[in-house]
C-alpha cells in the first residue's frame, strides 16, 4: 500500500510539452496531504479493528468458559438431583422399613398381651372355680357338722321316742348332707 510519503517524493520524468509541473505539484500535494488524513484514519481503524479482533477473541474465550462453565453447573446441578432423589428414596425405604418394624413389633406385642390375657383369664377363670370347690367342700362340711350336731340332739330325743316309730322312718345322715349342700351352695355364673 502506498504511504503519504511515497506520493509527496514521487517524481515525474518530464516530457516535451507535458503537464506543468505546478499544477503536478500542487495537485499531488493535495493528494498527499488527503491521502496522509485517509491513511492515519486507516491505522487508527485498523488499530482498532486489531484491538476489536483481540476483544472479540477474548469475549469468545470467554463465553465457551462460561457456556463450559454453565454446562458444567447444569451438570453438577442434575447430579445433585439425582443423588437427592436417590437419598431421598433411601429414606423412604428406611422409613418405610423402620415402620414396617415398628408395625410387626406392636403386632407382636399386642399377640402377646393377648395370649397372657387369654392366660390370666383362664388363671382367673381356674382360681375362681377352685374357690367355689373349696367354698363348696366347706359349706357341706359346716352342713355336715351341723347335721352331726343335730344328729346328736336326736339320738338323744330318739331314745325317747319308741321303737316302733323309729323303724317306721328311717332317717339317712348322708341324705341331709346332699340337700343342705344343694339347698347352700352358690350358684355358679
């Protein structure tokens, strides 16, 4: 490319009847002097267009570290959910598993209280029915020492009474034993 220069030191060979050469060295220092401001606005432009290039590079650099750095973010942030949706599930199992445990040990828990129900009801059920045997065994034997102590009383009213009358009506002792037991004892429920 020419510079200013080259156009203001260029000189023409001089002909017969050429041009004249003020009018030459008048046009071509016009020349110079706006190709020299055209010049200089090209290097100022294409300083700044180098400058711009270099931005441009640099900006480019960095936006593919920010789109790496983003899709790297995306990356870490989508591996994040998914390790806490795979915890998260962990924990529903545990939870679900610890439930689950609880669940069969109150069941277990309750089937025992149940069978040592069962087992104190029928304890219960046995301890009263041996009360009434034994209630029932004191009641015929309190009827028994009361039908011994009237039997006495009779014995001795029968040696009063004759002979005759005796054999007429005969009279049992364990025969009032059953009906006053009977006639006594507590019904059961």
């Amino acid at each position: 490319m020419l510079t200013p220069m080259d156009i203001h030191n260029k000189e023409f060979k001089r002909g017969f009847r050429g041009y004249s050469e003020e009018d030459v060295d008048a046009f071509m220092n016009n020349i110079a002097s706006d190709y020299e401001k055209v010049y200089r606005e090209y290097c100022e432009l294409k300083e700044r267009c180098d400058s711009l290039q270099d931005k441009l590079t640099q900006y480019e650099k960095m936006e593919a570290t920010m789109n790496s750095t983003l899709m790297l973010a995306q990356q870490t942030a989508e591996n994040v959910k998914v390790s806490a949706r795979k915890e998260a599930d962990l924990i529903l199992q545990e939870a679900e598993s610890k439930k689950q445990k609880m669940l069969d040990e109150t069941m277990m828990s309750l089937q025992n209280s149940q069978q040592e129900w069962e087992k104190l009801k029928a304890q219960t059920g046995a301890y009263r029915a041996k009360c009434r045997a034994i209630l029932t065994s004191q009641l015929r034997l309190l009827d028994d020492m009361a039908a011994d102590g009237e039997g006495k009383e009779n014995d001795n009213m029968a040696s009063s009474v004759s002979v005759s009358e005796k054999s007429a009506q005969p009279v049992r002792p364990d025969q009032g034993r059953q009906d006053s037991g009977k006639k006594d004892a507590p019904k059961s429920k």
